[in-house]
C-alpha cells in the first residue's frame, strides 16, 4: 500500500495521462498520414484513377456540424471551470448530438455517392478510398462520443470535481482532434477530385 | 451547486483496495509488475508453440521422402500419409514467423520489460495509465488466441507468409489459408496493434512525465533508453500497418481494388482492375522495417545493462550508446525499401534505400564495439544471464555483417527471397534479440518472482541454445548463396539443391537438441517460482533503482517515499570507493573519496567542494 | 526419503525401457509397419523387392539418424542390433518380423490401417517421450550430483565460485576455438559447393561486390569474436582483481564511427555504380537487345517469343480463357506471329531483355547463376536486361557434370507448387538459337484460331496471309 499518497501524485498521473492522450494522438496522425500517401501513390499511377466527382454537398454540412460540436464542447470545457455544471451539461448534450448529427450526415453523403454510381467496391480504388478515410475517421468519431457520453454521465452522477474538470480535459482535447482531422480529411479530398 | 471535494485517499480507495480480490490481483491486474509477468508467461506459451510450428517444418525439409504417422495422428488431414501437406507447410512457416516476431518479440520482449522496469527504475508508483496498460495486455491475449484459434480453422491457418502478401494472401483460391484463417490473421494482428500503441504511449508517457527527483534523462539506464526509443519508433510505425491490414481487409473481402489487378486464379478471371501489390508492400515494411528494431533494440539496452553489471565496469561510451540508439530509431524509419529491392519499383528508389539501409550499419557497429570495450580490463562474472548477454553480442556481430550483404541492393539480387535472408534475421532476430529476452529473465527473474533461477540449467540452457542456434542458422547462408529460395517445402525437385539435404538433417538435428534444451529454461522458470532460492533485494549488487525495493512486491513499488537519485546508474569499481558499486541513490556527499569532477556536470558550487577535500585529504584524482 | 524416490523412479524408467526396447516396439519396425501389416494379410504372396528397399530404406535412414544421434547411445544401439539381424538374415527376419506383429497385434485386416497408424504414432510418441523423460532423469542426476557436491566443498569451506566461473570462461574460448574452425570448415566446404562463377556480364561485377563484402566481413567477424571472447576469458573474475573504471573514450568512439563510415561508403558507392549499370539501360540497347516475354502463374511458367517481326502483341488478361490461357489479344496483329517456347533459350554473348508479368500471384523470376532476379507482379511489367557469357555447354565443362542446365524458379511464396516452379534456361551458340527459334511453335495454333475466329471476326484474307509468312 502507499503509505503516502498525495495530491501531488495524482496531479502527475494526470498530467501524464494526457501527455499519453497526446501520443496516441500522434498514432492516430500516423493511420491517416499513411492513409493518405497510399491514395496519393495511388492516384498518381494513372490517368483513370482519382475521385472524378464532385464531393458531395453533405461533406460541406457535416464539416460545419463538426466545428460547430467543437464551440460547443469548449462552451462545455469553460462551463465546468466555472463549476457551472447544468451549462455544462447542456453543451455536452449538444455536442454529442451535433457529433450523431454529423455521423449520420456522413451515411447520408455515401449514400448520395452510391446513387451516383460510384461504390466503394470500384476498380478505381480512389473511390473506394473515399469510403476509406470517412469510415476511418466515423470509427474514431464513434469512440470520441463514448468519452463524451462518459463525460456526460460523469456530471449527471456528480462525481468529484476533480474527475469531473479531467475527464472533460481529456475528452475537449480528443474532440478538437477529431475536428482537426476531419477538416484535413476534406480539404485533402477536395484538393483531389 | 458546489462540487463534493476530494479526498486524495478517496480517489485511491477504489482503484487500490486494501485486500484484492484474486481476480482484481491476478487476472485484471493494473499492477505493471503482474501485468509484467503476463506478459512473459503468455510470451513464453507462444513461443513453445511457434517452436513446435519450426520443428514440425524443419522434419519436412530434412526428411522430405520419410512418413511420419506420428504426423498424422496429430494433425490429421494436413499430414495424410505421415507427411506434412505443401500448404499446411507454408501455414506452419506463416504462422512461426508471425507469432515470433510479433508475439515473441515484440510483446514478450519491450511487453514485459517495459512493464516491468520503466517505473521500478525511473522511479514511478505504476505507469501513467495503468487501466490502459492492463488493456494492452487483454488485446495482446485477444490477439494470441485468435491467432492460436486460425489453426482449427477447416481451411487451415493463414499461409501467404508471415509478411501476407496480396493477391496470394487476398484470394482464398490462391491457397487455402488465404480464407478464415487470413481474416483471422488480420483479426489478430490488429487486436495486437491496439495493445502496442496501448502500451506504448504509455511507457513513453511514463518516462516523461514521472521520474523521480534527480532522474534526469541522462541518469536513465540504457534500457530504460532503449525501452523508450523503442515505443517511440512503434508508435510512429504501428499505425501504418493498420491501413495496409485495413486496406487488404476489404480487398479480400469486399472486393475492392487496392492492392489487386490482372487476376486470373485457377482459371478465374478476377474483376479487380487498377491496383498494386507493391502498395502493399510499401505499407506494411514501412511498420515491418522498424518492427525488427523494436525487436532488437530492448535487447541492446538490456544487454548493456548486463554487460555492465557482471563485468562490474561502466558501460563504454554511455552518451554514444544512447545517440546510437536514436540513431537507428531513426533511421529505421526510412530504410523500408530494402526489403524491396527485386520488387521492380523504381530503380532509383533502390539506390537511395541502399544508400539509407548501409548508413544503419554505423551505430550498429559502434555498439558492437562499446559492448566489446565494456568486457576489457572488467572482472567478470558468469552468470546465465552474462553468457546470454555476450551471445547476444556474437549473434549481433554475426547477423549484423550479413546485413551488409542483404542491405546491398546488387548483392540482394542474388540472395533475396533466399536461405542467405532466412540465415541474415534468425541470426539477427530469432537469435541476437532472443537471447537479449533470455538475459533480461534469467537477470530480472529475482525482481519478478523474489527468487532466483538454478545456475546449473541456465549453464546447460545456454550452451546447447548458443551451439544450437549457430548450427541451425549458420549453414543457410551457403545454401542462399547458391540460391536455394526460401519457403520451399522440399529441395527434391532440383538437382542443384539435392546436395543440401544432408546440410538439413544437420540443421533438423540441431534445431531439435536445441528446441529441447528449451524445455531445461522452463522447468526452471516454472520450477524456481516456488522452489528457488529466495532471492535478497539486490543479488547482483547493481546500482540501478529497481533493485532498492523490496523483495516482495507492493502496490506502489517503494514504501514511503521515492527515493531519490544523484547519480548516474554506471558507477561500477569506482576508484577510492571500497565497494564495487555505488547505487544511485546515494548522495555524492557520501563518497568524496571517490567523486570525479565530471560527475557534477556544471554544478560550480560542488566542484568547489570537491576539489576542497581532495586537497584536505590528499586525494588525486585519477582517471583511468 | 529423496534417495528412495530416485531409485524408485528410476527402476519404473529403466522397467518400462526394458519392455520397449524388445524388436517388436522398436522404432525401426514403426518405419516398415504398414509392410508388415500386408505381409500378414499376403502372407504367401509377400513382395519380396518391396521388403528389401524397405529395408534398405530403413537403414539408409538408421544410418542417417544413428550418425547424428549421439544422445541416445543405449537406444542405437539396440536398434543397431536389429537392424543388422534383419539384414544380414532376411529370411528369418521375414519370420522373426511376422512373429512379432503376430505378437503385438492378431491379424488385422488391410482395412485397418487407421488404427495401425494411430497405434504406430502412439508408440513413437510414447518411445521418443521417455527417450527424454530418461535424458533429463539423468541431467538431473548429474544435476542433483554437482549440486550436492558443490555443497559438501561449501561445508568444507573448499568452495570456490571463482572456479566456477572460470569454468565458464573456459567453455568461452572452446567455443571460439570451434567458431573459427566450424567458420573456416563452412567457407571451404559448404562456400565451394555454393559459391562459383557468375554465367553473366553483370553477374561478374556483382560477384566481385560479393567478394569483397566477404572479405571485409570475415575479417571482422573472426577479430570482434576474439576480442569478444577472448576478453571475456582474460578477464574473467579473479579475486584480487578490480575492473577498471574506464566510463568512454570519445577518440576512440570517433574512429570507429568514421571507419565503418568510409567502409560502407565505399561499398555504398561500389553498389550504386553496379546497381546504375545494371538497370539504367539506355534506350538504344532497351531495344537492341532480344526480348523475351515471361508469365509466372501458379505453378509454371510460361515463355514467349516475339517472332520475326520483333514485338510482342498485347496482352489481355481479361482474355484469358482454357485455350488461350496466356491471355493474348489476337485482334493485335503482332501477336500472331508470337511463338510459345517450351524451355528458355538464349544466345551467347547477346543481350537479352526479359519482361516478366505474372498471371496470378507475385512470383520471382529467379535464375542464380546469372545473378537475375526479379518479381512478377500482376498488374505490372517488370524487366531485367543481361549477357549470358557462357553456354550450356561450357557450364556442364566446368561444373564437371553432364546434366547440369541453368535453372530459373520462382523466389517468391506463391502458393502449394511453390517449391516446384521451374523452366529450364539454355544458353547456346548464335546458330543454335537462329535454329531453336525456327522450330518453336506459335501462340495462334489453329485451335486458338478457332477460338478467336468464333469470339471475333477476323478478315479470313488477313489470317491467310499471316498464316503464309509464318511459314519462314
């Protein structure tokens, strides 16, 4: 047993425990990185290969759900500095359901691509790699809204503060994320179609 | 509303009750010394079975003609008539490969000692996210016994090679591994991906994040640099192979075209247009490069630690075995293409991979060579895991040369996809980084288990493993360089191969004797847990902090306090010191007689003091 | 209490030993097992030349193991024994044999083999099982000896761990004793069998890259395990002995970073320079040269030659069907002229240009003695352009062998018939090949033209035509 734990201690932990958040982060940079030159290897081996379409609109509204999810769990992250736990619990509900919205506005752009014709089972891999990097990125986004959902029942539970103001640290930092790489996702599909 | 404030006693009360249930102690444990030895146990049980896997196909290669009906008792309809099937053949060399270099030495290897030393001797309670470590270990039992479950599998394990390449490991007709037990293969490997970057982001999160006081990077023990330099390198590697596993996932079953294009597969006409194969083999050396020195590169740390600690020296060249480390992290990340050379991608990438692969060699040598500098003028003792640790640098040596050979993009024309290649990475890996494993057990046994491991089978352990693997390995380089390929079920149709078959016996033989001598290393493990000597807290009277705990093991490593450090974890023989060693917990204050100047870096005002009493005492202080 | 638990143990090895090693339960007769088994149910009518190369086999085999079984003396013995009964008398052999399977088992019937296997298969597991449950009783009987005898000189005060160790220190330097000679034997033995002049222009300056690699490597190899070893023996624990404090040496460090620096970089160089050579073929000489068409499939290859006019036609593989399996566009009309070869055949001292695709599976396009080596990758063409400088001929000369041909065979895993993917290459002079090539036949054989003609419409004029200037 410790025989002298201190407060001290946990704030290490949790500092590492972020820090640790930030590498996996890093790993995660790396799956899309490498996703990425695969398709820019790809396409650039022939002339029939690339997106050959025009992103469809519901890219353009998802991308705006999303950032608009990220200005609401920052509204969530200052709320519960502020120790003002019902804000915090309304932003925090609005991000999750801007994040399902967003989720469910990228099902809707695959389908508008399969009504065009182009399926992810292709001989123009380019395509199929379109379903890639949004599939890629909704799994990610499925396990940032399981932390939000944590966060979410973290406050209605009230569990101590401290947990409280970590767990919204962590999961502000993983969302944000998400928004990064979703805008680096679309502009990099836009800059190929 | 007001928040409930917390008790740091309260925010521990949950995670660290005082009496455990066996479950929470045993099975779920987020103690990083259980999840340690889970790591080694579940390591060492897939290790057995890869090796009966090898001894299986090395039967097969030396006895091509012969029946085996104990063959066919055991395996069934891969083994009709007593001998082994062609494609249950090239199931058994799949899966040997994949289980030893992931499972063995990857896991088993930076698993276990990462777990096990990086907070004993930085100085932390646990790692940074012990929930997630202990997650890490689940994936990584998730991924061996799916892996151990494609056996049973009707249409056999999967059995395109350990690197699985498309379209044969793609298409199910190609071969009948390339149907469930691929998918499973990929299952496997990806469950184990997550639980490397699981542990690895917390091994290097843990190192820079919560040393104790006086640790700095530069007092760090070369393993805990290795370690670290390891995660790194996977961190960054890892994830690449999850897109190309990603990728071939539904190319197989999907039937999407990244990888494939022009098939026809036993008389099918396969409708994928467009893509490449050698996509994929860019995606998976680009982990599969660096996956080889994550193997290897905790056994250099370990093996510095042993080397130092039994020849009671300093390891030679501190600083230049750390830059040598980053060195080949480095570069291991940008040599991928080698492995690439016959491919038929561009030549000029060919040249500059060369140029890259060669460069590599550099630290390697350099290391070689501080290990070397290490034995001279030491006193050195012979325990298991010192004889391991110097076979370690003989393997190295050997293995390492031939890589000049296979890094030589004219010279791999002749030998790639050869014996020469299968001779180059057991040398490298399944010897020189298995023995660094072996070494680390046989040295951290006490530290696992509070006792020590017999002597006389670790001596009995080695010699046979150490002749054993030498006569295995070493005669595959001649039969490369003739051109026998690789991952051949028989040399019988060749004329030219017909004079290596008496060579395979030799090897068979050899390879057996020294499979057995494994199972010395087991009881004894197994055996000494109970049964050993029980071990004192520092057997092996080393400077490092690990060995400042107590024998039995306690949440939280250290009762009381952490203890601090001063110095760096190399001072062995000091002159004007009576003991052999000095820990580094212990304050330069209470060795003036034998303090160098350097060893206070820049601190003016201890110079100061220092030189003082040298003057006071009459002390000269002396560099040898 | 321990003691009686050994001898116990002991007595139970050894009895059940004793049982096993009776001729009936011997290895050897597990070998020749299912040939006793018919010999029971045929018993007038036994094939006499099926029992002696089974028997031959069997000591052919007994001999092979016996020579590297050292481990097991008494069992080789034993077996030793009866082998040389069984061959020196065949004929009670025949009997002793059909008495002891009569023993071991009644008559079974040619229907239950399964069971024989399965009782054949236990019985080895069983035999080879206490063979080691025997070895490690008496590893650890010498174990238990050594243990009890290093704690009877503890007693005494004898005991000195530094002899231990030296032992230890001693075995180092056995090893390198027989590392250098094991390294020496394998490069004089094993490196001639392997290594022997290239049969091409680039082969040669690979070789020399192989040579000099060798040299510089061998070299190193034996000093570092001296120095390895040998310090570990010169400085073994001794008792007065303190190691010297010696943390780093930074000019040291620096020379032998440079040094290796200079050596690979001029190996680095050495290889651009061939590698540059070998793949960086002009234009002019991509064209010049003779191009030949290879296409791995699993488990063959299949060779094309341009014909006359020089060109292969297109190839098509959504084309591919049972008569045309190579895939070839006829409606191209250099394609009829393709001719399909049944063994590679090149002239002498004539560059040559090969294109390799693979239908199906990466293969490897592999011939070891020209040096030549690259991957068939479906969806690509890859190509790899060299001299052949020696004939078939001249080979057979110097390897001293009359059949010995150069082989290509595929080097990359591809499935059950990996192992034997192979065509033969021969290397002949100019007018043998002009001669060869007159003789091969072509692609667009007249079922093919039948194929085709149904699949597409084909001017019948156009055919005619082609067919006449074929006939060259």
């Amino acid at each position: 047993m410790y025989m002298e734990i201190n407060k001290e201690e946990i704030f290490r932990t949790h500092r590492a425990q972020k820090f640790a958040l930030w590498l996996s982060m890093i790993g995660m940079f790396m799956l899309f990185a490498s996703l990425s030159s695969a398709f820019i290897v790809y396409t650039a081996s022939g002339v029939d290969k690339g997106i050959k379409t025009i992103l469809p609109s519901a890219f353009i509204y998802s991308t705006i759900v999303i950032v608009l999810s990220s200005v609401t769990i920052h509204f969530a992250n200052k709320a519960v500095k502020k120790e003002e736990f019902a804000k915090q619990k309304t932003f925090l509900l609005a991000t999750i359901v801007l994040g399902v919205l967003f989720f469910v506005l990228q099902l809707h752009a695959w389908s508008v691509l399969i009504d065009r014709g182009i399926y992810f089972i292709n001989t123009n891999a380019s395509q199929s790699f379109v379903y890639i990097f949004t599939g890629m990125h909704l799994a990610h986004i499925i396990g940032g809204l399981l932390v939000l959902i944590r966060c979410l029942i973290g406050v209605s539970r009230k569990i101590p503060y401290i947990r409280n103001l970590y767990r919204m640290e962590l999961a502000v930092i993983f969302w944000h994320f998400l928004d990064i790489i979703w805008i680096y996702l679309y502009v990099f599909l836009l800059l190929y179609q | 509303m007001s928040s409930t404030a917390i008790t740091p006693e309260a925010s521990f009360q949950d995670s660290h009750e005082e009496k455990q249930s066996f479950i929470k102690k045993y099975v779920f444990s987020t103690d990083h010394k259980m999840i340690a030895k889970q790591f080694l146990i579940t390591a060492i049980i897939m290790a057995f079975f890869a090796l009966l896997l090898s001894i299986l196909f090395r039967i097969q290669l030396a006895w091509p003609d012969k029946d085996f009906p104990v063959l066919e008792f055991f395996l069934g309809k891969w083994a009709e008539g007593g001998r082994i099937k062609p494609d249950f053949y090239l199931a058994l060399v799949t899966i040997h490969g994949t289980i030893m270099v992931f499972f063995v030495l990857t896991a088993g290897l930076s698993g276990t000692f990462s777990n096990l030393l990086i907070p004993l001797q930085i100085g932390a309670r646990d790692m940074a996210a012990p929930f997630v470590n202990m997650l890490s270990y689940w994936f990584f039992l998730g991924s061996c016994v799916v892996m151990t479950a494609s056996f049973f599998v009707e249409s056999g394990p999967a059995a395109a090679g350990w690197t699985v390449y498309p379209p044969l490991s793609a298409v199910p007709t190609a071969i009948s591994g390339s149907g469930l037990g691929t998918t499973m293969w990929l299952l496997s490997i990806f469950m184990f991906i997550i639980s490397q970057i699981l542990g690895g982001v917390n091994y290097i999160s843990t190192i820079l994040n919560m040393r104790t006081k006086g640790m700095d990077l530069w007092k760090m023990p070369l393993t805990i640099w290795s370690l670290f330099i390891t995660a790194i390198v996977g961190l960054v590697s890892f994830p690449v192979l999850v897109s190309a596993v990603v990728l071939l996932f539904f190319d197989r079953s999907a039937g999407t075209s990244f990888y494939l294009s022009d098939l026809v597969i036993g008389g099918e006409i396969l409708p994928n247009e467009g893509g490449s194969p050698i996509l994929y083999e860019h995606l998976f050396w680009f982990l599969g490069h660096p996956e080889v020195y994550i193997a290897i590169l905790p056994a250099f740390g370990i093996v510095s630690e042993v080397l130092s600690i039994n020849s009671r020296k300093p390891i030679f060249g501190y600083h230049a075995m750390v830059y040598s480390l980053m060195a080949i992290a480095v570069l291991s990340v940008i040599v991928w293409g080698h492995h690439m050379f016959v491919t038929g991608m561009n030549p000029f990438l060919g040249g500059v991979f060369m140029l890259t692969t060669l460069i590599i060699a550099i630290p390697s040598a350099v290391k070689a060579f501080n290990y070397t500098a290490t034995l001279w003028r030491g006193n050195i003792r012979f325990t298991p895991a010192m004889l391991f640790a110097i076979g370690m640098v003989s393997f190295f040596i050997s293995g390492g040369l031939t890589g000049l050979f296979t890094g030589n993009a004219t010279i791999d024309i002749q030998i790639h996809d050869t014996y020469f290649i299968v001779a180059h990475f057991h040398f490298v890996m399944g010897s020189a980084s298995m023995f660094g494993m072996l070494a680390a057990v046989y040295h951290w046994y006490p530290k696992l288990y509070g006792r020590m491991l017999d002597n006389q089978l670790g001596y009995i352990h080695f010699w046979l493993t150490f002749i054993g693997a030498y006569l295995v390995f070493f005669p595959m380089h001649f039969m490369g360089i003739d051109g026998v390929p690789r991952r051949y079920y028989a040399f019988t149709e060749f004329p030219f191969m017909e004079k290596w078959v008496s060579v395979n016996i030799l090897i068979t033989w050899a390879a057996v004797i020294a499979g057995l001598a494994q199972i010395a290393f087991v009881w004894n493990f197994f055996y000494s847990m109970r049964n050993g000597k029980k071990a004192s807290k520092n057997p092996w009277r080393a400077t490092t902090l690990e060995w400042t705990t107590e024998v039995k093991h306690i949440h939280g490593n250290w009762e009381g306090e952490i203890p601090t450090v001063y110095r760096w974890p190399y001072d062995y023989s000091k002159p004007g010191h009576p003991d052999d060693f000095i820990p580094q917990t212990v304050p330069h204050s209470e060795t003036m007689s034998s303090n160098l100047l350097q060893d206070f870096h820049d601190n003016e005002e201890a110079i100061k003091i220092q030189k003082e009493w040298n003057k006071e005492n009459n002390r000269v202080e002396s560099e040898s | 209490m321990l003691q009686n638990r050994f001898k116990l143990f002991l007595s139970f090895i050894l009895a059940i030993f004793i049982a096993f090693s009776q001729p009936s339960f011997a290895w050897v007769q597990s070998e020749t097992n299912n040939s006793q088994e018919q010999e029971q149910t045929e018993q007038s009518s036994s094939n006499e030349e099926d029992e002696d190369a089974e028997e031959q086999d069997e000591e052919e085999t007994e001999d092979a193991e016996q020579g590297d079984e050292e481990t097991d003396e008494e069992a080789a013995e034993e077996n030793e024994d009866d082998a040389e009964t069984a061959a020196v008398d065949e004929g009670s052999d025949e009997s002793k044999t059909q008495a002891s399977s009569s023993e071991k088992s009644s008559v079974s019937p040619q229907n239950d083999n399964e069971d024989t296997v399965t009782s054949q298969a236990l019985k080895t597991i069983v035999y080879y099982i206490f063979l080691f449950i025997i070895i490690s009783a008496v590893v650890a009987i010498f174990n238990r000896i050594f243990s009890i005898y290093k704690l009877t000189q503890v007693m005494n005060g004898k005991y000195s761990y530094i002899k231990e160790n030296s032992i230890q220190a001693v075995l180092l330097i056995v090893f390198l004793i027989l590392f250098l000679a094991g390294v020496y034997y394998s490069y004089a033995v094993w490196g001639k069998w392997s290594f022997r002049k290239a049969a091409t222009e680039h082969g040669q300056n690979i070789d020399s890259m192989f040579i000099v690699t060798t040299v510089l490597t061998t070299i190193v190899l034996v000093l570092m395990h001296i120095l390895l070893l040998g310090f570990s023996y010169v400085y073994r624990l001794k008792p007065n002995r303190r190691a010297s404090f010696y943390p780093h040496n930074n000019t040291l460090e620096i020379i032998w970073t440079v040094v290796p620096f200079v050596v690979l970089t001029s190996l680095i160089i050495y290889g651009s320079v061939i590698w540059k050579r070998i793949f960086d073929v002009p234009e002019d000489l991509k064209n010049s040269a003779i191009q030949i068409e290879v296409l791995g499939e699993q488990f063959s290859w299949q060779v094309r030659y341009p014909g006359p006019d020089g060109e292969f036609g297109k190839r098509n593989f959504k084309l591919t069907t049972p008569t045309n399996s190579y895939g070839i566009d006829f409606n191209d009309k250099k394609a009829w002229d393709d001719l399909r070869a049944s063994d590679i055949v090149i002239p002498v001292n004539r560059p040559v240009r090969f294109h390799i695709l693979s239908k199906d599976i990466i293969h490897s396009f592999y011939i070891p003695d020209f040096r030549v080596q690259m991957n068939a990758v479906p969806g690509m063409t890859n190509y790899f352009q060299f001299t052949p400088t020696m004939t078939t001929e001249e080979m057979r000369e110097k390897m001293d062998d009359p059949e010995y041909d150069f082989i290509m065979l595929c080097a990359k895993i591809c499935g059950t018939g990996h192992y034997n993917m192979q065509k033969k290459v021969v290397v002949v002079t100019e007018s043998e090949y002009q001669q060869w090539l007159n003789e091969q036949n072509k692609f667009f054989t007249d079922d093919m033209k039948k194929e085709f003609s149904v699949n597409e419409n084909i001017d019948k004029d156009d055919s005619k035509e082609s067919a006449t200037a074929s006939l060259n």
